[in-house]
C-alpha cells in the first residue's frame, strides 16, 4: 500500500483482465477510472501494480486501495464509508 494513496471507491470494481497481457492498475487512488493506471500517480511515492493474469474473467479490482491481496479486492473496502472517498488510505 502506498502512503500517499486516496479512497477511490468504498466497493470494487468488477474488470475483465485478459490472460497473459500486462495490465498496470492503479495504486494512487487518483486515476479517471480507479482501475487502470493513467500516470496521475506522478508527484506521488504510488506506483501502479503490475498485473499478469493467467486466466481471462472477470476479477473484482480494490478501489480502496488497502487490499491485503491487491490489486484484488479482499473486503477491507468494508471500513471505509462514503465519507473517507477522496481522503487518505488508513496505513
């Protein structure tokens, strides 16, 4: 998790990744979409998360950006309310 990171969305983000092609999800919390990096990271410590999947489907992508497990959701989007979107992530 990057310390400089904000609360896109308080729920995730159903995506179809396709097998075996590089994805680049977004770690900051700033990109237009909240899924695919779009270089608003820069002036951040954020990188985005480099992602090979081996299967093509549907993955549910953390927009909370605190996931255990991230760039995939794992339910920590759960304590963060409507409020928190915008704001830092909880460290």
């Amino acid at each position: 998790m990057c310390k400089d990171a904000i609360v896109f969305s308080n729920k995730p983000e159903g995506v179809t990744l396709e097998a075996g092609v590089e994805h680049y999800i977004c770690a900051c919390g700033r990109s237009k979409d909240g899924v695919f990096c779009d270089g608003n990271h820069e002036g951040t410590a954020c990188l985005p998360k480099k992602v090979i999947v081996e299967k093509t489907k549907q993955y549910h992508i953390c927009l909370c950006k605190t996931s255990k497990n991230f760039p995939f959701c794992d339910g920590t989007h759960s304590m963060y309310s409507d409020e928190d979107i915008g704001k830092g992530v909880a460290l």
